[in-house]
C-alpha cells in the first residue's frame, strides 16, 4: 500500500519513508511509526510520521500492519 491514505496508517506500523534531506534521491528509510503527524485524511505526496526513533517524513510504503 501506499502511504497518501491516514486511514492505513497507525502506530506500529512498520513502513518506508522518505526524509526531507532525501526527497530528490528517493532514498528510502524503514521504521515503525510512533506518531502521525498529517492531519488530512489525504495527502498526495504521503503522510507525513515520526518514526519510533525519532526520523520524520512522508510515508511511501506501508510494509506491514498489526
């Protein structure tokens, strides 16, 4: 799944996300989310989460759900 749809995401979660310093490369990075950030219940460019260890971005893949 992808990560544009808040209703697909929750804590725990484990996803891939992209960091603002890697948004021009698509550099992806792996964690489980701690907080929703993103308010919308849509968002085009991903939700945007805080992972468990802090890294914040936008959700480009959810991996696997609780």
């Amino acid at each position: 799944m992808n990560g544009q749809n808040r209703k697909d995401i929750a804590p725990g979660v484990l996803v891939e996300i992209v960091l603002k310093q890697d948004q021009r490369t698509g550099k992806r990075t792996a964690g489980i989310v701690k907080d929703i950030l993103t308010k919308s219940p849509f968002h085009p460019h991903g939700i945007k989460v805080r992972l468990e260890d802090g890294q914040v971005g936008r959700v480009q893949l959810i991996k696997a759900t609780n």
